[in-house]
C-alpha cells in the first residue's frame, strides 16, 4: 500500500442546504482557513449554489462540485442538468450515486454508471458513492456488495479514465448518524473497494486511485479516519456546514 500514490481529496456535500447567498458567506469564511491544505479541497453545492460558489471560490485553493449530474448530453429530461452544463459553470467534481439518492430517488447500479460515464466524459471527476446498509451488514454481505457496487459503477470505464474517478465508501448507517465506521471499519470497506478495482484494472492501478471514507466524519474523529492506510480523504455531509470543523478535518488530511 502507498498513500503517496494518490491525492488526499476532503470534499464538502452541502445535500440540500444554503441558498446562494449563504453559500458564498460560508465559503469565504472558508477561505482563509483552508488556504493552506495540504490535500485538495472541494465543495458539493445544490445546482442553484453553482455560480455564486464558483465565483466565492475564485483565487483560492477551493474547487466546487455539483451533486447529481444526468446521463444524457441534452434532451427532454426535465428537471435535470448535463454534464457539459456543469462543466462551463466552473464545477471539477460531481457526487454520483449517494445513497439518499439511491434510496429517495430511484438511483440504481446502472444509472449510477450512466452518470459516471457521462461525467467521465465531459472531463470531470466523479466522486462515485458506494455502501451497505445496516441489514446488508449484519447479514455478511459487505465485502460482496461493496465490490459489486463498485465494478457496476466502474464499467466500461477506462483504465486511462480512472484518474477521473474517486470513490467514496459510505456505509448507509453512518450517514447522518452520528454513527462513524470506527477507522478499522472504514479502512477495511475502503480495502474492499480498491480490491474491486484492482480485480478489474490490475493492482498498481488500483494503487493510484483515491478511495474517501464518508458517514459522520467530523473534526474529532478525522484524524484517526484519514491515518488509515485506505483512507484517501472524506466526503463530508454536516460538518462541512460549518467552516470552522471543515477546516479541521482539512489539515487532518494534509498532515
Ligand atoms: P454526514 O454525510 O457526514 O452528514 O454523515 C456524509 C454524506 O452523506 O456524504
């Protein structure tokens, strides 16, 4: 295992929080705290946010995200946003295939795919969200729907794309919880994971790709998180609300 292989990525996932307004004050309050990270830095923002977050984040080391991207290029797909679309608003990243998606919205392994794909594409990197729930836990099936998940997600991707491509392991009972992975928990579904990629695209590639840990990391518990051996980084849902710990789990992911 070698973590210099790869960039330790701390992204923000606003889900449905901030207007535009009060997106570019978090952000600028961000700012100055965050200047000096040693890892990249990106915030997830609602569609709406796009703009005014772009434009917050301009001359910093801030990059922005959206949450959702659709599959097709253009079309009758009303409600939606294409990647392109994305991509001259300024977004790098996207958040694909999270599990309130999954659960509210009817996301599955094959649109979550269509959506990396297209992602992919338009030249963005996709932050591609995979995880058990409890059920599937406590029944054993971890390691079998963490690699399923992931291969599903990954195909026909290319080996030459996967530098477009991080993967966040969020285990569905951590989300929102105040429940985290302990970091051996973590580590190990973030191991599962890159095993899934390595079965596929071979082990030194799997070697390059950042593997995130999400579900209830704060400023407390990041340092023991981001320490493990698999753990690139995180996908951050309340405590990048709050300028002050999001700074915090930064530097621990720049130490
Ligand atoms: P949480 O959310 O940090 O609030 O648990 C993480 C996520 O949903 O990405």
């Amino acid at each position: 295992m070698n973590k210099a292989k790869r960039a330790a990525v701390i992204a923000g996932n606003w889900k449905m929080n901030k207007t535009p307004a009060e997106a570019a004050a978090l952000i600028n309050e961000m700012k100055p705290l965050v200047k000096d990270a040693d890892c990249k830095v990106v915030l997830c923002v609602p569609a709406i946010d796009i703009p005014a977050a772009v434009e917050a984040a301009k001359g910093s080391n801030i990059e922005i995200g959206a949450e959702n991207v659709h599959f097709k290029e253009s079309g009758a797909y009303t409600g939606e946003i294409a990647a392109n679309m994305l991509v001259e608003a300024g977004v790098k990243y996207v958040v694909i295939g999270h599990s309130e998606r999954r659960q509210y919205f009817g996301e599955t392994d094959q649109t979550v795919n269509l959506r990396t794909l297209a992602a992919v594409k338009a030249g963005l990197t996709a932050i591609v969200c995979v995880g058990e729930t409890l059920e599937q836990r406590e029944l054993g099936y971890t390691e079998t729907l963490l690699k399923f998940q992931t291969k599903m997600a990954l195909t026909n991707v290319s080996a030459s794309d996967l530098d477009k491509i991080i993967i966040a392991y969020e285990p569905v009972w951590a989300i929102g919880t105040g429940v985290t992975a302990t970091a051996e928990q973590a580590d190990e579904g973030n191991g599962y994971v890159r095993e899934a990629i390595a079965e596929v695209y071979g082990k030194e590639v799997a070697e390059t790709v950042t593997v995130q840990y999400g579900g209830s990391m704060n400023a407390k518990n990041a340092d023991e998180l981001v320490a493990k051996v698999n753990v690139d980084g995180g996908l951050i849902g309340g405590a990048s609300l709050k300028a002050e710990d999001f700074s915090v789990i930064v530097k621990a992911a720049s130490k």
